[in-house]
C-alpha cells in the first residue's frame, strides 16, 4: 500500500512506498533513466524512472508527459545527499490525471518581469515565487500570533468609507446607491474607535490608495497591520514596533530558513534585527543629509535616495521622529514642548526597502482635533463618530500601521513589491 504524503513532510516516510499527488514541474532523459521534477504544493522533488523497474507502458507514457501536466507519481521515498531536499522517489509507476496543453507560456528560460506579471497566475508555481508567497504566509500568521499574545483583540473596519481616512488625495471613489463613498485607505480611524471599547486592539486588510505612484515599493492595492492603543503615548507605540517587528523577523528566519534558502536570502542583516532599534529625529535627519550633500530643506518629505541614506548608518531599523506636522496626517498629536512637530516616528527598514512603518500618537483633545479638521478642509458630518471619541471618555492613545508587503520584500531581499503578493495592483496592472 502506498501512502500519501506531501513533499514538506519527506523525511518522516524515508524508505517508504509512497503516493505523491502533484504536477510535473520539468522532466529530462537519457535514454533508459528518466528524471521528473514534481512540485506538489508543498515543495519539490525528483523521481527517477529506471526503464528496466518498470512497465513498458508506463516509461514510454512518460515521455509524452508535457510540463504542468497534474500527475500521481508512486514510488519508493530514498534518501539522496545531491539533492537539497535530501530525497528522491525510485518510482514505480506514474499516473496522469490531465495532460496540460503543450503550449505552457512558463517555460524553464528566462522570462521578462512584464512577461511574468501578465502570466502570474502560473508564475507563483516556480520555486522562487513559491517561496515568497509560503513567506508571505508565514509573516500573517506570526503577525496575528504576536497581537494574539500581546492582549490585542483583531476588529475589522470597513473597507468602504464614506470619509477619507488617510489624506483627501489619493482616493478610489465608488457610488454607493448614488452617494460618492471610498475605498479605504487605512483602518485606523475605526481601530481607534475599537481601541475605546476593547484597549487594545488591531486590524489587518487590504487598504487602497489611488497614487499614481511607479516604484518598486508602492501598490494600489496593499495590507495593512494596524494596531491602536488606549493609554498608549508616543514612547510606549515605539516600544510595542520594535519588539513587534523583532518577533516577527526572528521567527520568520527561523521557521521559513528552506524557503530563504530558495531565494538565496543572505539573512546576515535580518538576524541583527533585535530591538530597542536606534531612534532619529526628522530635523537631526535632514541635518545629517545636507552635510552628506543632498540638497533637501527643513519641510521636506524624504525621498527614497534619502531614506537608504539614513538607514545605511545603523545596523537595524531607525525609527525617524518627530516630522513637521504639516507633512502629516491630521490626527497627529503635536508635540506639546514644539508643536510645529509630531509626536510621529516613521520606521525605515535596512538595505534600501525604506519605510515600512508609520505611526503616531493621536490628538485626544476635541478642540484640537476640531481645528484641526477645520484647516485641513475636512467635512465635520462624516466625521462627527470620530469626534465622539474625544466627547466619551477620551484618552491619550498611539497606534502604527505596518505595510505587509514591504515588510515581506525586505525579507525576501526581492526588488520589487509586485512579487510579494499573489495578485498586485499597480498604476500599470489590474491583470490577472
Ligand atoms: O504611513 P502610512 O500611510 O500610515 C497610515 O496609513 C496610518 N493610518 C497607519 C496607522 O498609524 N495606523 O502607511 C503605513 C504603512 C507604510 O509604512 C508602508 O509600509 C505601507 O503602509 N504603505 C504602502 N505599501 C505599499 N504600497 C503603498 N502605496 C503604501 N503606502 C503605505
Ligand atoms: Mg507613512
């Protein structure tokens, strides 16, 4: 009788018969040997066919095999110190279940980015984009599984809005039965409502900003963490990143090293990511950029050449503190010893992957947040709910949003957002 098992789990079925159910990745012969390359899902791994161990039959339906094809491949599970899962299957007999066109557009040469995008639905089957998707998983779970721990209660907040949430630009309308309403952009105007009913809370979904923005760090479409604390200042919100965003590179170099591994990720530089993280402020910041020699001024937003010039100075992330207020959101609590700042920290990650963090205390105060709202031009109807937190027993409170795919870029040491998730959303791409 032969088992199923999955390719992850190989080394608890050594010198077992076993059925593995999957898709013929890549094959080649010499003559009597056959050597097929299958993937299942959970990993890969080589089956040998000896022409004299089995049916006439079964070797020569082998051939006609095309790439992609979705097979059964039974076998015996052998050890094998060449290869890097450490196994191969001595196969007994091969069974197809679909045989895949023999016009496969993936095939094993190189491809341009553009080419692959258009393809991704089938792209995500190769091992590196394999790995980073399994990655990608892998930062969700241990993202949940810190909050779950820390005490944070998970609350979603609307993806349709009938505000801004973030700035007034950047915003995918929609028609709501004729009313104009939004996608959001960021769930934290909600998680603070959350916040006053639970103390600590999260959200974690996709958020929409319509930049028209072509980098390799900005989507249309992303994930956003977003956790919100009650009793929380601008000291304890940094505290809470930095150990957040420990927890989460040690464990994912740990349990995903096979993975990394697949995408040849030196994990040198995400092994010193331990907190407290080295701290900047923003006028200190543009100091030490105009005497490297860039021309940038005091109100100035960082660019990207400045962002991997201020993290190329520490080891770990920098937190950048306290910006011009004028740069910033609305709901940014000012600093009460120099208001024309915020008592904001953006956090900047190493090796150029820029901000991946931002985060504030927010303006607990009504009539400063009224004032507010009120020079920013923003609408009090829509966001009288908002207000209502600092009518009811309103309280200092902090919070930070992480961007899921440029905290899953970083890690994967890839260059350029669009491979972090399975189906981005660029200025460029709405296909698949
Ligand atoms: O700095 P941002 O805009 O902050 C907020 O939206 C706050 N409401 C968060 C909060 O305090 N609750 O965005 C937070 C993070 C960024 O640091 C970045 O990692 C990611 O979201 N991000 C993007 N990721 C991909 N594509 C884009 N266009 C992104 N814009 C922001
Ligand atoms: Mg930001």
């Amino acid at each position: 009788m032969y088992k199923d098992i999955t390719i992850a789990k190989v080394q608890d079925f050594e010198g077992d018969k076993i059925r593995i159910k999957g898709w013929l990745y890549n094959k080649r012969s010499s003559g009597k040997i056959q050597f097929l390359q299958v993937r299942d899902g959970s990993g890969f791994i080589q089956g040998v066919m000896m022409k004299k161990h089995v049916s006439e039959e079964v070797f020569e339906l082998c051939k006609t095999i095309s790439q992609e094809s979705s097979i059964e491949v039974l076998g015996t599970l052998q050890k094998d110190d060449r290869s890097t899962l450490g196994f191969e299957i001595f196969v007994d007999e091969v069974k197809v279940i679909h045989l895949a066109d023999d016009d496969y557009p993936i095939s094993l040469k190189e491809h341009g980015t553009d080419f692959l995008m258009e393809n991704r639905h089938l792209w995500m089957r190769t091992p590196k984009q394999n790995a980073i998707l399994r990655i990608r998983d892998e930062v969700n779970f241990t993202i949940r599984e810190f909050f779950r721990k820390e005490g944070f209660i998970l609350t979603e907040p609307p993806i349709i809005t009938p505000a801004s949430c973030e700035g007034t630009t950047d915003l995918f309308e929609i028609d709501y039965f004729g009313e104009k309403v939004y996608l959001s952009q960021t769930g934290q105007l909600y998680a603070e409502a959350t916040a006053m009913a639970f103390n600590k809370v999260y959200t974690f979904g996709p958020t929409f900003r319509a930049e028209k923005s072509k980098t390799r760090k900005h989507m249309n479409e992303f994930w956003m963490v977003e956790p919100e604390m009650a009793f929380a200042d601008f000291e304890d919100n940094m505290k809470v990143q930095e150990n957040f965003v420990e927890y989460v590179i040690q464990k994912v170099i740990k349990t995903m090293k096979r993975e990394l591994q697949v995408l040849e990720r030196d994990t040198g530089a995400l092994e010193r990511v331990k907190a407290p993280f080295p701290r900047i402020t923003y006028t200190d910041a543009i100091e030490m950029l105009q005497k490297a020699g860039y021309e940038i001024n005091w109100g100035d937003d960082f660019g990207a050449p400045h962002e991997t010039y201020i993290a190329e100075q520490y080891d770990k992330p920098v937190f950048i503190t306290h910006f011009p207020a004028e740069m910033k959101a609305f709901y940014m609590q000012p600093d009460p010893k120099d208001p024309k700042v915020i008592l904001g920290s953006d956090l900047i990650a190493p090796e150029g992957y820029g901000e991946i963090i931002g985060g504030s205390e927010r303006i607990h105060d009504k009539e400063l947040l009224l004032e507010k709202m009120k020079q920013e031009g923003l609408p009090t109807e829509v966001y009288q709910w908002y207000v209502d937190l600092r009518k009811y027993g309103s309280v200092p409170h902090s919070g930070f949003g992480l961007g899921l795919e440029r905290t899953v870029s970083w890690i994967c040491g890839i260059d350029h957002i669009r491979q972090s998730i399975p189906f981005a959303r660029t200025l460029n791409r709405v296909y698949p």
